[in-house]
C-alpha cells in the first residue's frame, strides 16, 4: 500500500483537503504539494522529529538546511528582522515565484518566529547566520501554507541527487511509501526549479540557475524611482534629470554605491498625452544645469508604472491622491517630493522655472539620502 493521494479539486471538498493536509504536517506527518516550479515535500519546522524525519527521507546532509515555505510575500518579516531594500525589491518582484532567497540575518533572536516557537527548532531555520525562503506561485500551496498552523520546512520531492519530479508519478517514483499524504496539482508550469540567490551586502550571487536568469534578476534588483506631475512637461522630467545628476554624484563618491544601471529614473504625468517634448523653458533650465531634456517624451501614469516603482514623488497631493486612487497599494511607496506642494511653473518666465528646479533639486537631495539603494 503506497502513500495516500488526494487531488485538490476532485477527491473531496477544497478547504477540505487543505485542512487536512495542514492537520497531518501539525501531526509530524511529511506532505508531498506541487509548486509551478517542481514538487516539493515538507514538514513543520517547529517539530524537531517531523524535521529530522524530512532529512531521513530526503537522505540529505545535516549541513544543508531546508528551505522555509511561506503563503504570503509579509511572511518575511517573521524570520527576517531588517529586509534590505534590495530583498525588498527582490520580494515585491519575484515572489510569490520561483525565486528562494538566502538572506543574512546577524542575530537570529531578533526575529518574531524565534519568540513564537520553541527556540531550538527556530535556531534549526538559520544555517551560519542565513536562512532561505520561497513564496511559491502556485495558490492552493500557498493556502496550505497559510492554513498549516506553523513554519513549514520543504525541498523537492526526490531522493538526494535524483532529477526534481514535476508531477505527481515523478514523485512517488523515490518518495512513495515514505510521506503520509500527496497532493496531486497536475503537472507543474515551469517545471524547472527555483532560482537561488544570497543577499550579499548591497549586492546578491546566484546558486543555483532556475526559472530565472541573470538579466531578469539584475531588472528585479534594481531600484525604480518614478517621478510624477501634471502633464510630464517639466516638473516630473526636471526632477528625474536632476535625480540621475545627483545619483551620479553620489556614485563618484562612493565606490561602494550601486552601478548605474542598477538605478532606473522615470517620469510621467497624471494627465500627460503621449510622445510630446519637454517645454523650451524645462529645456533651457536644464541645459544651463548640464543636464539635456531634448529627447524627453511624455508619456501618461499608468498602474504598470505605478506598479513598477519602488519609490514614487509626486508634486501635489492631488497627484499623491491619482496615484493612490489608481494602485492602492502604492500608498507606502508614494509621498510628496516636498514638504508641500511644487506648483507648476506652465506660463512663467525662465526665473520662474529656474526657482522649480531649485526647489526640486533641494527637495531631492534631501529624499534620496532616505532611499536606500
């Protein structure tokens, strides 16, 4: 008699089948689940024997760790106590996904999941000072997770040197009889395994090659700022060339600094048409500044930019109020360039738009040193 199967959607009712493979991992029982990447096969990480169980299974060496599994992207917090803005980025881009991220984390003790499980099994999560975690793709593990009760421990549902499974056959193939409930999902979408990185400083290294390759990393990692005003005519695009002037600044004097295609600036404009240039006036300020606004275009705001953007300035708070309108949960990622409104120079003389940019290249130098790149 092999390890029981159930299907997620066809054995028996959905919050059923949840419920009761969140019961056998509570119990100290070992679950097979599918994720998109490949099947993986876990246990709770606040049950020692369930945790030495798994490696048993797994016939893996103690020296290397488990990865831990969350349903949500916030679950981080519980493990990590200070998320750079690098794994932060990282996270709002690839998870939930197939990306599992090594993070450094100096004194475990500091983390929540340490006071709220025995401290022994929460000291098993951090490997020298590092603890892996994924947020899988795939919404009924993620359910599972969340409803599981506890931390879950997992790897891929195969003997120690032996190809990932990507549905369930594969998996039975070395785990059948060894796990207490499977959970069959289909084939897996991607069916290649996840990409593991370590955060490494300001900077992250590649472990293992998955569904993501360097160039779509290096995208995830770097830092978007978005600069929003009225028509993107010339306070969004006056702030974004001073912004890249400031960020080099910044990098010639200090060798430690982000590489600049790590930094992306943008503008927009809440009622901006497409394809228009920048207004003389915007051009001629800048130009005396170094900066070249000749080949700027306007384009609209969007959800996408919106969605993209790890820090968003806006001009106004009614340009603050469109944005927040339009992505909800942009509202802790958005705020004011200024410490009030910067009103638009349209129709002033050269000084007039000379004093915007004064103001804005005040007001930027004083948020970037909050941005941490």
């Amino acid at each position: 008699m092999g390890s029981d199967v159930i299907n997620f959607f066809l054995d028996e009712g959905y919050w059923d089948v949840i419920r009761r493979a969140a019961g056998v991992l509570a119990s100290g029982g070992l679950v097979i689940f599918p994720t998109e990447t490949v099947y993986g096969v876990g246990a709770r990480a606040d049950n020692p024997s369930a945790v030495e169980r798994l490696r048993r299974v797994k016939k893996r060496h103690r020296d290397k760790p488990f990865t831990v599994h969350v349903g949500r992207r916030d679950e981080v917090d519980r493990y990590v106590p200070q998320v750079s803005g690098l794994g932060r980025r990282l996270l709002r881009r690839g998870w939930p996904g197939p990306l599992t991220v090594l993070f450094p984390v100096r004194d475990p003790s500091d983390a929540p999941i340490v006071r709220e499980i025995d401290r022994s099994a929460a000291g098993g999560l951090y490997h020298d000072g590092v603890i892996g975690l994924r947020c899988p793709d795939h919404p009924q593990t993620r359910d599972l997770l969340n409803e599981a009760g506890g931390p879950v421990v997992a790897a891929s549902a195969n003997l120690a040197g032996r190809p990932p499974p990507r549905d369930v056959v594969e998996s039975l193939r070395d785990l059948n009889n060894r796990v207490d409930l499977v959970l069959d999902g289909g084939p897996t979408r991607l069916s290649v395994p996840s990409t593991v990185v370590r955060l490494d400083g300001s900077g992250f290294e590649i472990l293992r090659a998955g569904a993501y390759d360097e160039a779509a990393l290096r995208r995830m990692a770097a830092m978007n700022l978005l600069f929003v005003c009225t028509g993107n005519t010339c306070r969004s695009p006056m702030a974004a060339a001073l912004c890249e002037t400031i960020l080099l600044e910044r990098l010639r004097g200090d060798a430690s600094a982000p590489a600049a295609g790590e930094v992306s600036v943008g503008s927009c404009g809440v009622f901006a048409g497409s394809n228009s240039g920048a207004s003389p006036e915007a051009m001629e300020v800048m130009s005396r500044r170094g900066a070249d606004l000749s080949g700027h275009r306007t384009r609209p705001l969007t959800a996408e930019l919106i969605r993209q953007a790890d820090h968003i300035y806006v001009m106004t708070r009614k340009h603050l109020e469109r944005v927040v309108e339009m992505v909800p949960s942009a509202k802790d990622r958005c705020r004011l360039l200024s410490d009030g409104d910067i009103h638009d120079p349209i129709g002033g003389s050269i000084e007039v738009y000379a004093r915007c940019a004064d103001r804005i290249e005040a007001s930027l130098r004083a948020r970037l040193k909050e941005v941490e790149i």
